[in-house]
C-alpha cells in the first residue's frame, strides 16, 4: 500500500455508480493509502457509493442534481480545497479502476513533481495520467504518449480527460475552474486550456502514460470499460454534448477552421452512427453549438450509469488482437513454464547506425528480464559493428558484407536462430528502444505456452502516436514456430517483409499476433526525414503487388495501399523526381505482376538522423 503525503485530498466524482464509485473508495483507501478524512466523494445527484465504502468514514457531498461533470468536478476541487492545508486534489472519475493505471501512483507521482526544478515546479497546474495535443489546424486532439527521459518523467500536453488528475492549489487560488454550463463534453478540455491560458503547465505522467499505452485508442478504452459500464455506442446522449460544446471550444480556445473542420468530422460521425437516436443527438448538438446554447439538455442525459453486475466474459469478449485477461483465461491453461528453462536471444538488425544501435542494446541490457545473450545482424554497416558484450550481456554479431534489406537481413538472424540453442527470439529493429519492462511483460504473457509464443508490444512513434501493426518492432516468437514457417522471404529486400512473414505466413499457420498490455518499445524511425528515395517507390509498387498476386491471392488492402503511394508521387514529389517516381512504380508494377524479386533497382547508402528528443527535454 502507498503513503500519501499530507496536503493531498482525493476526490471522487459519481452519478450513477454506486458500486464503481465503492471501488474508486476502496482504491484510494487501500492501494494508495489516503486516509478516510482526506477522500471526499461528490455525488453528482442520483447515485451514491455501496455500503461498504460509505462505512470507510469518507466524506460524502451530495449534489441536489446532475450538474455534470463540469459542475461536479468544480464541487469536489472547492470541496478539496476549502482545507487550506490542501496543495494537491486528487481528482478521480468514479471508473478510474478500470483504467489500468500503476498502483499505487500518488505519492511517487508527487516525489517526482517536487524533484523539478523550482521555477518548473512553480508553474505546474495540473498531473494528468493521459496526454493528448490540439492539432491546430482542425482543433482535432491527437492521443500522445511521451518518450522517456523527460526532467521527473513529466511532459507537457495541452489538454486530456479527467481519468486521474493531480490538481495544484495554485489553479484553484487564481480562479481557475471547470464551467458548469458545459455540463458534459470538452469541460475538461476546456478547463485545461484555461489553466495553460492563467500561465500555468499541464504534464503528463509519462510513466503512467507508457504502462497504459494499449489504452490509447477509442476500441481498446471502450473494451475495457464495456464490461462494468455503458460505453459510447450505448449511450447516444453523448454525442450531443460533443457536438454541441466543441463550438464553445473553439470561441474560447481555437481558431475559425476549427469549426469547419468540426461540421466535417461530424458528418463523418453522422455517417458512422450507430443509431438514429446517435444521429439525432448530433444535428442537435450542432443546431445548439452554433446558436451558443449552453447548460444541461434534459433530452439528453444519463439513463444508467454502470451494469448492475459485472458482465462474463461470454457477454464481452476480449477485443479483437487483444490477449485475454486473467479472468478471461480457459479452464485448461497449462502451469506457467519456469523463465530458466527457456532460453532467449535478443536479435538486433542494424545498418549504419551505431549510436542508434548502441541505444537499442542499452535498452535491451536494461531489461528487468534480460535476455541470454544477443545476436546482432550487422547488414554491411561501414564501418562494420564490433561489439562483445554490453553491460555483461554476451553480444555476437553476424556481418553480411552486403546490404540485404530487412528481409535478407532478418532471414540471415532467423537462420542463425535455428542454429542455436535459444528457445525464443526477440525481435527488434535498431531503432527500437525497449522500455525497462517490455521483455518481461512479453515472457509473462508467454509463459502459460511459450512454444506458441508470438507476441508484440506497442511502438510509441516519435509523435507519440501509438503503433499497433506487426513489424520488427520487438516481438517475441517461438523457435517451435520459426520451425514450423521457415524464414523471411530475403528476397523481397525491403517492403512488405514484415507484413507476409508477421502478418500472413506465421497467422496462417496457425498463431495469431497477439498485442500484449503494458509491452512497449519507442520506435525512433531515425532513418526517416527528407524526401522518399525514388528506389522505395520500386520496391514498394512490387512488393505489395506481388504479395497480394502471388502470396495472400487476394485483393485485401490493396487498392488503397496502391492509391496512396501513386498519390504520394504526384502531388510530393517536384521537379525531376516526379516522373523518376513514377517510373520506378511502372517498373515495380511490371516485376511484381511477374513475380520477379531479389535487388533490382539500385539503391542509396541510409544513414541515421538524430532521434528526436524527450518532450520538455532542454
């Protein structure tokens, strides 16, 4: 159990969820280790806590009416903060234990806020658990999970949802605080623009942000979150509120295209919605945005707040690619294998890039489980890697003297592989950096039957955009699969490698690519950056056609993928290199078709950039 300091008050924000509302309770009481006089529940009209959490001796502040979110968390910061012993609130929704956050986090999360540096610290207004940033053309809020190495594992954001913010005084006492009349929908967004507009930071804990990066998209929130509570699609009065406030969002924080760009994406959503009740929530939204109509809508409010028992897993299956949860798994799950037992190898392909590399093997000796030893795949790197061992972790390297792509210079690693004694394979790019934890949180989910071990982690893009699709990213296989399949296809050279031996060749065989919860790897793309060698376009045409012809025969993604390449052609390149690309599809069209392949469009030498640096890094 945590300690929190004093001068931190939790508060928990519930309308409808009793039970939910006692877990968030029990959550702040036993893990995090509040005390009961310094948690206070505010029950947003109808609801309460269960009995249980009632008994704990919290503080309970019932509202007479649903004020929204908007009213009630400025309740609970006012409640919080009439203690004037209170730095910190805790601001918490009544699902926050649903969010997968690392626990107990409070009292480590304020060890390190206090550890910046005092002007820093200064203008610290808010903690969030999840970041995202404005696009600032449309107003749209991108997802972002920060690269390691910020001051305190802290970086700024713009905006994000409540979830579980830490929330400084210092807002609180310059007046800033969330608009009731909003209701529900873009509040929090809005009250977080108003601390960044009073000169104040919004960070986000990158630690948290990393642990639950598989919680970043839409599908996977709504996944966790549809087994003990109605999620967006069985609540259509959502939709709006968000239509209708984000025209106050852009009045207050934005620009004009952001409206445009609103009625565009909404007639997407009208396109996408689930019912006609979801429809008609959003031309009324939009009706009532653009006429600046405010407050609480008493068509549209909440119905029911959480399911009154918990769903079975026969009711909510898993989400698709997604591993199964402790409680999901079968009756008929074998012991977990011992670690010692199964031997691993880390296998790093790498061209002309040694610090890159040397990152890469930091991270890997880094591991809380290391590996046994590594392979490094040197594909005619000048000059050539020399390397024994880094950290104490036995590094053998495997030179190629010519460059073979990823797809010879991945099979050349999966030959040695089979070679060896080893019983697994992690597989990473050089420019894949693996957080401390990625190996052993892949192992864990292996270990139950590690010969069908075929497992990847999430890739955080230098954007902090979340990859999910299957590369060289870091995954972990099994030698009895690589056995089993063969090699990569070196003959593809470069593009689509990945996709026919990760995407069709290993799930056709019989083991699908499984995402694993909390496995991460931050992907620097350092050979990125400047225009596409016209080679790519060769490459690229062929190998997709070819896969799609020859392999998969099937049309698959193939259209769109070939549009959009053709695209890229004409309207980015300029000058001589337009029709250079073209051309180099046109011959990569014609090979493809015929299913010619191997290395036959010269190439250029690729050199690495510089990674880019930690969000607030100097």
């Amino acid at each position: 159990m945590g300690t929190v300091p004093a001068g931190v008050t939790a508060a928990v924000l519930t309308h409808m969820r009793p039970r939910l509302a006692g877990d968030a309770v029990r959550y702040l009481l036993d893990v995090e280790g509040f005390p009961p006089e310094r948690v206070v529940v505010v029950v947003n009209g109808e609801g309460g806590v269960d009995a249980d959490a009632e008994s704990r001796g919290v503080r309970i502040c019932r509202l007479p009416q649903n004020v929204g979110p908007a009213g009630g968390f400025r309740r609970a910061l006012e409640e919080a903060f009439a203690d004037p012993g209170t730095r910190w609130a805790y601001l918490c929704e009544d699902d926050v234990t649903l969010l997968q956050l690392p626990a107990p986090r409070v009292a480590g999360l304020l060890e390190r806020v206090e550890g910046l540096e005092p002007a820093e610290r200064a203008r610290v207004g808010a903690v969030v658990a999840f970041g995202r940033r404005f696009v600032a053309r449309s107003g749209h809020a991108e997802n972002v999970v920060p690269r390691l190495g910020s001051p305190g594992e802290l970086a700024p954001v713009d905006v994000t949802t409540w979830g579980a913010t830490l929330v400084a005084r210092r807002g609180f006492d310059a007046g800033v605080l969330p608009d009731p009349a909003l209701f529900f929908g873009f509040e929090d967004f809005d009250y977080y623009c108003a601390l960044r507009q009073a000169g104040l930071t919004v960070l986000v804990d990158v630690v948290t942000a990393r642990r639950v990066a598989h919680l970043q998209t839409s599908a996977a929130r709504e996944a966790a979150l549809r087994r003990d509570r109605p999620v967006d699609d069985e609540e259509p009065w959502r939709a709006y509120y968000f239509a209708r406030n984000f025209f106050a969002l852009a009045r207050r924080h934005g620009r004009r295209s952001w409206i445009a760009w609103h009625l565009l994406y909404s007639l997407r959503r009208l396109q996408l919605a689930a019912s006609p009740a979801e429809r008609r929530a959003i031309v009324d939204g939009l009706v009532d945005g653009a006429r600046g109509r405010l407050g609480p809508d008493p068509r549209y409010l909440r119905r029911q707040g959480e399911h009154r028992e918990r769903a079975t897993t026969e009711e909510v299956p898993a989400a698709a690619g997604e591993p199964l949860a402790a409680d999901e798994a079968p009756d008929t799950v074998p012991e977990p294998a011992r670690r010692a037992d199964h031997r691993i190898v880390a296998m790093v392909l790498t061209h002309n890039a040694p610090e890159t590399l040397a990152r890469c093997l930091r991270a890997v000796a880094g591991q809380d489980l290391r590996p046994d030893a590594v392979l490094v795949v040197d594909n005619a790197s000048s000059p050539a890697v020399a390397i024994d061992d880094v950290d104490g972790l036995p590094v053998s390297v495997l030179r190629s003297d010519a460059n073979t792509g990823p797809a010879g210079g991945w099979a050349l690693a999966f030959e040695e592989f089979l070679r060896g004694d080893f019983d697994l394979a992690w597989v990473l790019d050089d420019d894949m950096i693996a957080d401390p934890e990625c190996l052993a949180t892949l192992w864990s989910a292996a270990a139950s039957d590690p010969k069908a071990a075929f497992l990847f982690p999430r890739a955080i893009q230098g954007d902090g955009s979340v990859g999910e699709w299957g590369s060289w990213c870091g995954f972990l296989v099994a030698r009895h699969i690589v056995e089993q399949v063969g090699v990569p296809r070196a003959e593809l050279f470069w593009w689509a490698e990945d996709n026919e031996y990760c995407h069709w060749r290993i799930p056709q065989a019989g083991y699908p690519r499984r995402l694993v919860d909390g496995a991460v790897v931050q992907h620097d793309a350092v050979r990125r950056g400047g225009g596409v060698p016209t080679w790519k376009y060769y490459y690229e045409a062929r190998n997709m056609l070819f896969l799609h012809l020859h392999v998969m025969h099937r049309v698959g993604w193939y259209p769109r993928n070939v549009t959009k390449l053709l695209g890229r052609a004409l309207l980015r390149e300029r000058g001589r290199r337009r029709p250079a690309a073209l051309w180099a599809m046109a011959r990569g069209l014609a090979d493809g078709l015929a299913g010619r392949l191997g290395i036959r469009y010269p190439i250029d030498a690729m050199h690495e950039g510089r990674p880019p640096a930690p969000a607030g890094a100097p």
